[in-house]
C-alpha cells in the first residue's frame, strides 16, 4: 500500500500535464475519426465528354450521341482546335469524341468507321473510353445480323438498358466495422503514449535520490516494490483504456453492441496491459523527466508508422511490414483488419486473433521479465 499511496501522491502533483494530455490524445482520436468518415467512402461520379459531331444527327449518330449524354456531362467548348486544347489540358473536359463525317452511312455499310478520341488519361477518361467501347461493341455484332436501322437501335438499346443485378450475400456492416477498425488503430498511438507518457512521468519521480535510497534500505524486495508499481501504473491505464471505449460507442455506435465490437474491445484491452508494461521498462530506463516528450514520439509515433496505425497495412512496403513483426502494435493492428472482416463469429473463424492476442501477452510478459532483471541490477549497483 505504501506503493500505492506515494503513486497516487505523485500522481496528483503532475496531474494537471496529465490530465491535459490524456484530453489532447482523446480528442485527437475522436477527430481523427470523423475526418475519416469523409475519405473512405466512394461516390461515383460522371465523366465530363465533349462531342464534335461532323455527321447528321439522326439514326445511329443522333442514338450514339443520346447514349453518351445519357451516361456523362455533357460540355459545350468553342469549336476550335485551341480552345478544345486548352479544355482538355485544364481539366474541363475528360474525353472527347470526334464523329467522323458520314459516319452513319458508312456504320450501316459495315466499313467500321473510326471514331477519333482525346483523353486527359486520368480515371474519368478510362471510364468514357469503356462507355464508347461498350457501345460500339455492341452495334457492331448487331449491324452483322440486322439490316433494319430502326430494329438495329431498338436491339442496341435494349442490350445497353439491361443491368446485371448484384446480390448481396454478406450481412457484414461494413462501413461501421470500417469506422471501429480505423478508431481502434489510431487508439494504437493514444494509448501507448498516454501509458508512455503519464508511467515513464510517475517512475521518473520514484527515480529521484531520496525515495530510491528509502526504497533499497527497506524490507520490500524489488520483485514486490515492482509488481506494486505496475499494479498502480495499470490502474490508469485502464481508466484510459475505459475512456477509449466510451468513445467508441458515441462515434462508432451499435456496431459495438456485437460480437465484433466484443471482440475489438477485448482486443484492445490486451494491448493496454502491453502498453503498460513497455511503459514501465521504459519507466525504469529514463531517469530524466525532459526525455519523456522524445520517447514517446519515438516508441508511440514510431510503432504506429511502422504498424499501420496511420497507414493501412496494405499500403505499406513488404519491408516495413517485415520490421514490424518485432513490435505488438503489428498483432494488435492486424487484430483489428480481421475482426472488420470476420464474416462469422466462431471459434475457428478468431483462432488467428487469439494467437496474436497470445503474441501481445508473451510480449508482456517478457517486457515484466526484463524490467526486473534491470530492476535488480540497478539495485545492486546501486
């Protein structure tokens, strides 16, 4: 208890730092997820396409043309070579087509007149391009068979009108099971420099010449002084961690009402208790207090670069990924892309997120294990 008391004494004397960068690192989650909401969703959009018809408007053309602008913006540019020039290269339009003179009378001979085209080359343009292909493939293999014009655009028209119909076979909320897996890997960098931060502070105050000379002449042994201290240490990392879920429950919502809510809470319990840990060998390394700042960028900023937290797994080089085996930040980030994509929720299916949860844990263990081997040996020198 003696631990314990003189924990929550310096606790108290440093809590204002603390509690403002506990609010700073909670804060800073909550913003990064809403942000997130804005870019990981996909909205279709319509290609900008400027036409430059030299035929007559009627039959095939005048349906080419109605198809086109059915499906894209359609935009209207002075017809000069300088001004449809200047259009394409400032982004104003993203394809144009050039029909050719004649075009529908020498389609209907089955000649296969060439369309000319301009391209920004960007995605817009590739989509336009697929659209005028899809037409033209199509009119081609019934110009062959019928020789109706009026019959020729109603079975063109017919083919293009049809849309493959998609049915959905998982039931997975895919874009709040998005959301939980993007709060939870930035709870990566929060947590572990909360914990860095706040246990590295309290130790270095344990550090100093008079409670460390009380500490060797006591009875208490290093094993007990220690375990207490990480006991201690591990009381406000769990407020931390109980902040973390708090919040994502407001911002993430009914997703973690579930088993895969269930799951990531779990989860990230079990990385808390390695958070600390590292923390607390850290704690006993750093002597000086005006170290914490730099530690914590380089142990939190650094794991969480490396591991994913801010860039997606898939995003970074096979290398980095390779390094990041030796931190936990990899198992507990790697949790996290398996749980938003768990379709069933069985004991088979988290096997994978047990052993790696197993991972965090001896990773634990050999970080308690190291501290007081060091413990001791500081003691002894001491």
């Amino acid at each position: 208890m003696t631990v314990f008391k003189t924990f929550l004494k310096v606790l108290n004397k440093s809590k204002m730092p603390i509690i403002l960068y506990t609010v700073i690192l909670v804060f800073f989650g909550a913003f990064n997820m809403q942000t997130s909401e804005n870019s990981t969703n996909f909205v279709a959009s319509k290609p900008d396409i400027l036409i430059i018809n030299k035929d007559k408007e009627e039959g095939v053309t005048k349906n080419l043309i109605k198809y086109i602008k059915e499906n894209s913006n359609i935009k209207e540019i002075e017809n000069n070579e300088q001004a449809i020039n200047d259009a394409l290269f400032y982004r104003e339009v993203n394809y144009i087509i050039y029909i050719p003179e004649n075009y529908r009378e020498e389609f209907l001979k089955g000649e296969n007149p060439e369309i000319e085209i301009k391209s920004t080359g960007d995605y817009q343009a590739s989509l336009a391009e697929m659209m005028l292909e899809r037409y033209i493939k199509i009119a081609n293999t019934y110009e062959r068979n019928t020789e109706n014009e009026e019959e020729l655009i109603n079975s063109i028209n017919e083919v293009l009108a049809r849309q493959t119909q998609v049915q959905i076979t998982s039931k997975l909320d895919t874009d709040n099971l998005s959301k939980a897996s993007f709060f939870y890997n930035f709870a990566n960098y929060s947590i572990l420099a909360g914990c860095v931060y706040v246990i590295c502070l309290v130790l270095s105050s344990f550090k100093e010449e008079k409670i460390t000379k009380r500490t060797i002449i006591s009875s208490m042994n290093y094993r007990k002084h220690n375990l207490q201290l990480l006991i201690s240490n591990s009381i406000f990392a769990i407020i931390l961690w109980i902040f973390y879920i708090v919040l994502s429950f407001i911002l993430v919502g009914e997703i973690m009402l579930t088993m895969h809510g269930l799951i990531y809470i779990l989860n990230s319990f079990i990385f808390t208790i390695c958070a600390v840990t590292i923390a607390f060998l850290i704690g006993n390394l750093v002597r000086n207090k005006n170290a914490i700042n730099g530690i914590v960028n380089v142990v939190a900023l650094g794991s969480s670069f490396l591991c994913g937290s801010f860039v997606p797994l898939e995003w970074l080089p096979d290398t980095v990924i390779k390094i990041a085996h030796i931190l936990p930040s990899y198992y507990y980030i790697s949790n996290n892309e398996m749980i938003s994509k768990l379709e069933i929720v069985n004991f088979e299916t988290i096997i994978p997120i047990l052993i790696n949860m197993i991972i965090i844990l001896i990773f634990s263990i050999v970080f308690i294990i190291t501290t007081n081997i060091i413990s001791r040996y500081k003691r002894k020198m001491g």
